[in-house]
C-alpha cells in the first residue's frame, strides 16, 4: 500500500488545498465550518481559551519542542478533509479500502495540514501574515459575491444569527488561505532561467501542443464533388461557408460552415494532419482523401512554437509551466525550509503515528531491508507465540493488522524475486557452452561487439544463422555473470542456491500462515474491507461463508449498473458474464450441502435479489421454490412466490394483450390500404 501513498499523494495535497480555497461556493466553507470547527478551536483562536496538547491531533516542533497552539492540527481539521477527500474520491469512481488505503489517505491529509502550520509560522516570523484589513476585506468579497438575495441572506441569518457571525465563522480558513497565497507570492515565482529550462527539457511536447492550426473544413464523399466545389470557392462562385452547409457530410459543424477549433498534432486523422500543417494561414488544401471521405480543408490561423519566445507568447502553455514550477519552488523551499528550522512534528494517534514512521522509514531506505526491519518492531505487539502455533493479539487495531499483512506480502514478493534469481542463475550455469563459461565480462562484450560488426554485413544465409547463434550464447553469458553477481550480493554462493531456495520457499509459508490467520482475524471483524474478502477468498475458495461474502461483495459493486436499466442495455456486454458468472457460483452455495443452512439461505437471498434486478421473474419463481424445500418456515415464503407467479402471468396477459393489438392495427392498415387501391 506504500505504492498507494505515493500514487495519491499529489492528488490529497491538491484537495487539502482546495478545502480552503477562499472562492469556492459560501455554503461549502460554512459546512466545513459548521462540521470542521469545534467551540475549542474557535475560543482557541480569539484567545479565550487554550487548549491541552492532548486535544491536538498533530503538534508542530521546533528542534523537538513545542511550539504554541497555533501551530497545532486538531481533529476537527482532519476530519473536514476527510470529508472532502472521500467525496472526490467517489467524485472520480475510486473507493479507498477501509483498512488498506484509508490510513495513508489521513496520513497524507494530516501532513498537509501540518505543512498548512508551517506556512503559518513562516508567515508570523517574516511579518507577511495577511493584515486585518486584507482579511476583512476578502470576508466581505465572500459576502458580497455570494450572499446575492434576501433569500440567502436570512439563510445564512437562520443559520448563524447574522452576517457578522457568518463571517466571524469563516475568518479562519479565510486567513489560512491568504496566508497561503502570501507565501506562494513569496518563494514560489519561477525565474526566467527555470522557465527557460523548462522549455528546454520538454520542447518537444509543447510543440506537439503548441503547433496549432485554426479553420474549417468540407467533407464530401467523392473527389469529383470535392474538386468541384473547391473551384467554384476560389472563383467566388460559392462561398466556404455556403458550400459547408449545403454539401459537408460532418454535421457536426455543417451549420457552422465547418468550423473547427484549434487542433494539434496527434488530433486529427494522419492524412487530414499533414495537409493542415503543411499549408499556411488563408490556404485552401484539397481534396484530402482520408478514411471518412474528401476534404477541402481552410486555413484560417497557425500557431508555432519553435522558440523560446514563441513559447512566452502562447499564454495557456506558459500558464501551465507556471503552475508546475511554482509546484516545484514551493515543494523545494518548504523541504529546505523545515529542516533549515529543524520543523517537525509529532503524532497523538498511534495509529497514525505507525503509519507515518513506517512510510518514512520505506522512503528513506531500500524498500526490502527497511520492510524487514519494520516488521521486525511491529510483529511482537500482533503475533504472540503460544504452545504449538502462533496468535494474533485481539487488541490490535484492525488498521495495524492491515499494514503488517501488507509488510508481508511486499516481503514475499522481495523473497520470490529472490527465488526467481537463484532459480535463473541455476539455469544459466547449467546451460552454457562449456567453451565459454572461463570468459570474463569484457571478453564477452568485446566478442559480442565483434559479432554485431559481423552482422551489420551479413543480410542472410547460413553465416548469419551461425553468428546469430554464437550471439545467443554469448548474451547468456553475459547474463550468466550478472547473475553470478547478484547472487554473492545476496550473499550466497552458486553451489549454494538450491539450498538458498528452499529456505526461501519456508520462509514464504511461514509468512502465509501469518497472513492466513491475520486475515481471519480481519474477517471476523466483520470488517468492509473489500481488500480482505477478496484476499480470503484467494486463500480459502472452499469455505462457503468467505465465498457467500465475497460474491455478494461483488453483486453489490454490480448491482448499481443492473437496476439502471439504461445502463445495463449499454453495458450488457461486460456485464453479463459477469452476472453469469456470480449467479452460477451462488446456485453452487445454495444448494451446497455441506455448508450451513444460514449460509444456503443467505445464499438464495442474494440470488431473489439478483433475479429480481434483472427482472428474470420466471427464474425468481424456481428459486423461491428451492429455497422453500431448504427452509419451509421461511417467513411468507408462500406469500411471496404467489405474487411473483401473479406478476408473471400479468406479464404474460399484457404481451398477449400487445401482441393481439398490434395484429388488428396491422390487420386494419392493410385493409385501408386495399380500399385505397
């Protein structure tokens, strides 16, 4: 899950950072407000009270000591990110696992938050912190931009009392953010010789986006009618925009007499492409034959970008290379700031705490020692040796439990790539050309040069064969004594790594009754966590129960889709196999004998509730009979199946009914028809 960390990081930074963005929409500041604001920090913040360490979730340090409460992050705080971060997340279809995910999701939005400190405290120290009047000022621009009609504004009176309230509500955040905005101004304008690098190192994809050309265009579908057309526009016979709307096939744009936005390489078919950037602005090009047909093609406008001044001139492109290097000044001048003023900060949720050492300990390493060494100082507060077998510690937060099954399997993963090196060295040693085992590295470089010299002459024919073979000897060598090297980095020796192998291959079993057990534990936690079902049922694909919640986990990230009915048509496709596949697996569980009554009953529950999305009433029917014969005092199970049978012979009735309508109608305009005749 360190790899989750690192993938999301940026994106949780951005969100933290648009919690407090001073222009978005008044109602969501006071609901961060109203939700993220206790009476603690808000009497903290008037200086009518002072609130204990032990209240604060994060305390920034300076050479390890305190620094006052201004500088601290409480609860509230996260908890308000939180909830912004959770409904992008959803807002982009990703769903952060529970136990696996969630923690660094915090982490990272509590180390945001801290970073938030520290620009206070840089701000109060160089006396840039936003002036009383500059944040009276931006309340009132919130005020007046928002609180636009009576209507709103007794809201936000119903609400907060009065205006003045509201805005005593929001001062916090307000100021947070101008403070922000002081300190970016501050150390996070590009200079021209890092905008001059950055055109230099991506020149190539600004061209690509910055090589644009403007107009519009006739698509006809023979190239007669293309050249005739074409002729009669440059003898002013038919104007460009006449000829679009009355002949062009594309009608997406006909009616706006072909019209094109800027485009760029890349963006249109190959053909089309090279003919428009070919020309030059007040060209007409044609006919262009492409896939869809023949093009005369208008040049309107064209933007280059061959230089660095080109690149000044194109605003959007130099607006975007802002961004990224003020990104990257401020990244840098926060990281050289803080341990220039020995800033820290200290964790108050030990859970939190676990986290953060442990991703700061990966970063800050190679990952498969400092795995090792992590696990090391968890596993003797979550596994406890007792007679025969090991435990797992029942008080062990399930969040904690989650990290140390993923230390384990990134050190399986580490333990096989060990595997599949000794096993690849064994295999090499075996198979080489005894005449070239005794080389050394630059003799096989060297011999290997010499045969592709050989080569770049030779086109064909048996010589070629003989060379290319005597290559592939000498490639395995090559990679033979990489191998070889890798291998007494390891710290074995050849003649060693069968043995090696083996306790290799312990060493992951051992893991996997550790993870086997640990997701036991998880489960019977009766946890959400998609991550350890779905890892269960991996380990355990017999046991009826893993498997019932696992395929009803899967029906209900499906079900969304079915009960659209839009949707679903749209999707059939992907979807159905897949329902295909989950109804066959739960008839299995419901009629498995060997599995609880509960769990066949659970099972049959799940399927009425499938068959019943997609409207497969007749399915419903023999389903309901069955789960009758397993459990006959099931509540109404009459009732019901007597309503799903009533439903489907009112189905039946109503098509009949359709059907015999349609026949007479059918019936009726033949017959007007043959009078008409």
């Amino acid at each position: 899950m360190r790899e989750w960390f690192l993938k999301w990081e940026k994106i949780i930074i951005w969100v933290v950072a648009v919690v407090f963005v001073g222009g978005i929409i008044w109602w969501s500041i006071a609901e961060y407000i109203s939700v993220g604001q206790s009476t603690t920090q808000r009497n903290a913040a008037d200086g009518t009270y002072t609130p204990s360490r032990d209240e604060a979730l994060a305390v920034l340090t300076k050479d390890g000591t305190d620094l006052k409460h201004d500088y601290w992050v409480f609860s509230n705080e996260l908890s308000t990110t939180l909830q912004q971060l959770i409904a992008y997340y959803k807002q982009m279809g990703m769903d952060p696992d529970e136990l696996f995910e969630e923690p660094y999701v915090e982490l990272n939005a509590v180390r945001s938050l801290v970073d938030g400190k520290v620009l206070s405290y840089y701000a109060d120290k160089t006396n840039i912190a936003p002036t009383k009047a500059e944040i009276e000022a931006a309340l009132q621009q919130v005020i007046d931009e928002n609180v636009t009609t009576d209507e709103i504004r007794q809201a936000v009176i119903a609400r907060y009392g009065s205006i003045e309230a509201y805005k005593e509500i929001i001062r916090q955040p307000m100021t947070t953010q101008l403070t922000r905005d002081k300190v970016n101004a501050t150390v996070s304008q590009p200079t021209e010789a890092q905008y001059l690098a950055y055109f230099e190192d991506n020149l190539e994809t600004l061209q690509s986006e910055g090589n644009q050309v403007k107009g519009a265009h006739i698509l006809v579908d023979t190239e007669e009618l293309a050249s005739s057309l074409l002729e009669r526009i440059k003898s002013g016979e038919l104007s460009f925009t006449q000829a679009a709307s009355d002949f062009s096939l594309d009608t997406s744009n006909a009616p706006n007499g072909g019209e094109l936005d800027w485009f760029g390489k890349g963006q249109m078919v190959k053909e089309f492409e090279e003919a428009a950037f070919s020309a030059s602005s007040g060209d007409l090009v044609g006919p262009v034959k492409t896939d869809y047909g023949y093009h005369i093609i208008r040049i309107d406008d064209k933007k280059t970008l061959s230089s660095f001044e080109d690149f000044k001139n194109q605003s959007d492109l130099w607006e975007k290379a802002k961004e990224t290097l003020e990104s990257e000044n401020y990244t840098q001048w926060l990281a050289d700031y803080k341990a220039g003023e020995k800033l820290d900060y200290l964790l108050n949720d030990n859970v939190l705490a676990i986290f953060d050492q442990y991703v700061k300990e990966t970063n800050e390493s190679e990952v498969a020692t400092a795995v090792v060494a992590f696990r090391s100082k968890l596993e003797p507060f979550i596994v406890i040796p007792t007679e025969g077998k090991n435990a797992w510690a029942q008080d062990v937060d399930p969040r904690v439990s989650a990290l140390f099954l993923k230390i384990l399997e990134t050190e399986n993963e580490e333990l096989q790539k060990d595997i599949t090196l000794f096993d690849r060295a064994k295999l090499l040693k075996n198979s080489l050309n005894p005449n070239l085992a005794g080389l050394k590295m630059d003799e096989v470089l060297n011999r290997i040069a010499e045969i592709d010299a050989q080569l770049a002459g030779t086109t064909e024919g048996a010589t070629r064969t003989q060379l290319l073979n005597q290559k592939f000897e000498l490639k395995d060598v090559e990679e033979y004594l990489q191998k070889t090297d890798e291998v007494a980095a390891k710290g074995v020796a050849l003649s060693e790594v069968d043995q090696a192998i083996e306790k290799l291959k312990a060493a992951i079993a051992q893991n996997n009754e550790l993870r086997l057990m640990g997701y036991q534990e998880l489960y019977n936690y009766n946890t959400s966590s998609k991550a350890v079902i779905e890892m269960l049922h991996t380990m355990m694909p017999n046991d009826p129960q893993v498997s019932l919640r696992y395929y009803q986990s899967t029906l209900d990230d499906l079900l969304p889709y079915i009960q659209n009915k839009s949707i679903y048509l749209q999707y059939r496709t992907y979807l159905e196999p897949q329902m295909m596949e989950i109804q066959s697996n739960l008839v299995g569980l419901a009629q498995n004998e060997s599995a609880s009554i509960d769990t066949r009953v659970t099972a049959y529950e799940s399927l009425l509730s499938m068959m019943e999305s997609l409207e497969y009433f007749e399915e419903e029917v023999v389903y309901l009979k069955e789960l009758k014969t397993l459990k006959p005092d099931y509540p109404d199970i009459d009732l019901i199946i007597k309503q799903v049978e009533e439903a489907i012979e009112t189905a039946r009735l109503e098509a009949e009914e359709a059907l015999k309508n349609a026949t007479l109608n059918a019936s009726a305009t033949t017959a007007e028809a043959t009078v008409a005749n």
